[in-house]
C-alpha cells in the first residue's frame, strides 16, 4: 500500500512546499528532506526495522509488519513472508524513483 500512497504523497508535499516556502534555497532543503525522510521510513518499513513508533504507520491499515504496508496491506494479495531477489530489486527500484 504504502508503494500506492507514497508517490502522490510526494507529489502533493512537493507542491505545497513550492506554495508556501517563498524561497528556492529553503524550498529545495525542505524538498529534498522530505524525499530523504520518505526513503528512509519507507527503507526502515520495507527491512521490518524493529523501531519503535513505526508500526502507527502500518497498523491503521490492516498491515502485519512494514513489508506488508509497503507491498500489499489488503489492497493486493501478495505473500511478502516470500518475497525473494527479484521483488526486493522491484522495491529498490521504486524507492529510486522516489526522487523523481
């Protein structure tokens, strides 16, 4: 799910930055801390990083761990318990395309 949330979060993060931040240097810095910070908790959910605090963001949705936000969470049937190299490098493929 969170693969599904994450980019018109960006997007809609992206543009209320350019609305309300007046200046370009300040406005890249936000811009570029909140990609680092979606990439990071996004990173730390996909690893199931036993952080506390994380599991707010994936409860609410039915989701068992980070892992199962990030690729299912009820909205697709996906057995990530299984997940092998080639959906780990699809994963890391959308999360480089985060900065984008």
């Amino acid at each position: 799910m969170s693969f599904l949330l994450d980019p018109p979060l960006l997007v809609a993060t992206g543009a209320a930055i350019e609305r309300v931040v007046p200046d370009e240097a300040a406005a890249r810095t936000l811009s570029t801390a909140t990609v680092a910070t979606f990439v990071g908790v996004s990173t730390l959910l996909y690893l199931r990083a036993p952080v506390p605090g994380l599991s707010l963001l994936y409860r609410p949705f039915g989701a068992a761990d980070g892992r199962d936000f990030m690729l299912g969470s009820g909205v697709v049937s996906f057995a990530d318990r299984e997940a092998g190299p080639r959906t780990h490098a699809l994963a890391a493929a959308i999360f480089a395309t985060y900065p984008a």
